[in-house]
C-alpha cells in the first residue's frame, strides 16, 4: 500500500466503509451471565414513544436495538408485557452506543417485580 497516493488510500478507506458490514458483537463489560433473547418493549425517552426490542438480556442490562441516537448517560424507560399480560416498567442508563444497531442500558432502581422476571426470562432463555 506504501505505492498508493493519499488520495487512493482515502477512496479504499471510503468503499471499505461502504461495503455490508455484520452487525458488531456486544459489547461483554457487563459482570452477569447475558442471554440472547427476543423481548418486545416499547422505549419512552426523550426522542418520544416507541416499540422495539431487547435482543440481549443480563440482570445487570440489556442491550436495546434501535436506529434512534442515543447519548451515553442518557436515561431510558421502557415498558415490557410478560406472557401473563402483566406490564413492568424498566428504567436504566445508556451505557455504550452502537450506531445504526443500538445500545446497552444499565438498569437502574430494580426491584422485586423486575428481578424476577429477569430471573425467569434468563433462566428459560438460556436453555
């Protein structure tokens, strides 16, 4: 490559950067054992109202797919369905952001209704 000019250098940078990339793999900061899962929530935040889903889960966090830019920091609140109809109101902090993929959230403020179903959806999800 010590052959190419900068500006060839700059137009492989570009359509490296164009080519389908696979989504990144999350990030493994969190101390608790996560699962892959799939839970339907509808995120409340300041960018407004608005169904999407969980598609990785620890009782520490979780990661929340979204397309919506975030801010480390930021605090996030989101309502889930069990399978019994009952809601949960989870609430957490924007962890890290993946661009164009999502974010992790810290959970914050758990309390029993929240670590059990937590508990219950690690355990059946990781099996």
């Amino acid at each position: 490559m010590e052959d190419l000019t900068i500006q060839e250098r700059l137009m492989a940078i570009v359509e490296a950067s164009r080519a389908p990339q696979p989504p990144p793999e999350p990030r493994m900061e969190r101390g608790e054992d996560r699962v892959t899962t799939v839970v339907e929530i509808t995120l409340d935040s300041a960018a407004g109202s608005r169904p999407t889903r969980i598609s990785d889960l620890s009782m520490g966090g979780c990661f929340i797919e979204s397309i919506t830019n975030y801010r480390p920091g930021e605090h996030i609140s989101f309502d889930l369905r069990t399978g019994g109809g009952e809601e949960i109101r989870f609430t957490g902090e924007v962890a890290y952001v993946l661009a164009g993929f999502g974010f992790g959230l810290k959970f914050r403020n758990l309390a029993s209704p929240q670590v059990s179903f937590l508990r219950r959806t690690i355990e059946l999800s990781g099996r």
